[in-house]
C-alpha cells in the first residue's frame, strides 16, 4: 500500500534482513527450492549479491565456493558463473592462487559515484523547484511523513526504500529516463557503503537533509534546493571517510 502511495518503482531489489548463525556468514543464504531451478546462476548471484550488500558477507572475506554449495543446494557450476558475475560488477575479486573474495570498499569508486550523483541531481532538484508542481510537492510531503515515522525506530531496511522513492520522485518529475538511469547504477554501486552508515543517528540527519530539500522545493527556491542536495550528497562522503577511518579493514587502501 504504501509503495503504491509513493510510486516506488525499484530498479532492482532492495537488500532483505539477513542475520548471522553463530558467526557464521553463509548462514544469510537459503538453500534454493525444487520448484526455483528456473536460472540457478541467478538465484546464487541474487543471493549471493544481498549477502555481500548487506554486509552478511564482509568486505575482503574469501568466499568458501564449497560452503555456497553445500548451503544453497547447488552445484559448482552456478556457483562459479554467479562469482564470475558479481566480478563483472566489482563486487568480488578473484586473486591468483588464494580464491575469490569480497571486494573491499574503495573510496575513490565511491567519490566518483557521488560525484555523477551530485552533478545530475542537483540539476534535478533545481529544475522540480521551478516546476512549482503540486502533485510533486504532496508526494514529496507523503514520503517525507513515512520517513518521519521511521527514522526514530531505527528501521534502516524499510526507511532505504523510502529514501530510494524520494530521490525516485524528483528523478521521475523531470522525465529524463536517461538521467535516471545513471543515477540508478551509481546508487546500486554504493549500497554496501550506505549499509555502513545506517545508524539511527545517520537516519535522523539523512531525514534532516531531506526535510530542506523538500522546502527549498515547496518554497520554488531552486538555488536552495540545488545547495540542499549537494550538502546532502556531500555529507555521505564526509560519514564514509569517518567510517573509512574507524573500520580500515572493510575498505580498500
């Protein structure tokens, strides 16, 4: 109900809860049904793609192919192709002679990410501020309620869609499905990193910067929504470098 309120329309899936046996990681992946054979090597990299962006899988543990298999139900094969995959989309790295692993965090792919992020929605949200749209303004509002009504619970799984439809919201407000789509890859390339800054505390400040934009919006200031959201977008690096320096192990050098 609510995702239809808010027109979410996700481009891929969001991240499930997963949870940890007694430390041990594989214990986020579900053996695949009789009736799921359709693409096994989608359902192993699917799986495997939410244990390594919800952190179940660590950034920089090797990653047991035998354990996979024997968790999942599955054969090498699949297993190997989905690797190969998740490779493709730098999520892992194959290193000579010691195996496959989660790839550690890079700050500079990161930086990168934002920065496209920063230079199309920025424009995006100068532009929804001159449209003066109502309709756009109310659904901004509705999701802004719902976040509100989240932030202080701590839930990080449910209030991450709800930040994802507001940005959707504004992206889809000034039809350029070509500029949404970039801003798409570049988000999904930072869903490990945001997994690391969702803190109740991050939630209240992300829901804060929100609460400005929508403002700058509603009030048709399109120079104030412009500087809300490269504030926003810059405060993400600034909470990176600070986990960056108190987890070193989780990124890259």
């Amino acid at each position: 109900m609510l995702a239809c309120l808010l027109k979410i329309k996700p481009t891929v899936s969001t991240p499930t809860e997963v949870t940890s046996v007694a430390g041990d990681p594989y214990a986020a992946l579900q053996k695949i049904k009789s009736g799921d054979r359709g693409s096994l090597t989608d359902a192993v990299e699917q799986a495997l793609r939410e244990a390594i962006v919800t952190l179940a899988f660590e950034p920089g543990m090797m990653i047991d192919k035998i354990a996979v298999c024997e968790r999942m139900g599955v054969s090498r094969f699949p297993v190997s192709a989905a690797l190969a995959k998740l490779a493709h989309a730098g999520l892992v790295e194959v290193l000579p002679q010691r195996g496959t692993r989660v790839k550690p965090i890079a700050l500079d792919d990161i930086r990168q990410h934002l920065f496209i992020r920063s230079a199309l929605e920025v424009e995006t949200v100068r532009t929804v501020a001159r449209l003066r749209d109502r309709a756009i303004v109310d659904a901004l509002a509705a999701n802004l309620d719902a976040q509100r009504a989240l932030a202080g619970d701590g839930d990080r799984l449910a209030f991450h869609v709800l930040d994802l439809a507001f940005h959707e919201i504004l992206l889809d407000a000034v039809k350029l499905p070509r500029v949404k789509e970039v801003v798409a890859v570049s988000r999904h390339a930072l869903d490990r990193a945001r997994q690391l800054l969702a803190s109740r505390e991050r939630l209240a400040h992300t829901l804060d910067e929100h609460e400005r934009i929508f403002k700058a919006i509603r009030d048709a200031d399109a120079d104030a929504a412009a500087r809300a959201m490269h504030t926003h977008l810059d405060e993400v690096v600034a909470e990176l470098h600070r986990s960056a320096q108190a987890r070193p192990d989780l990124f890259a050098p």
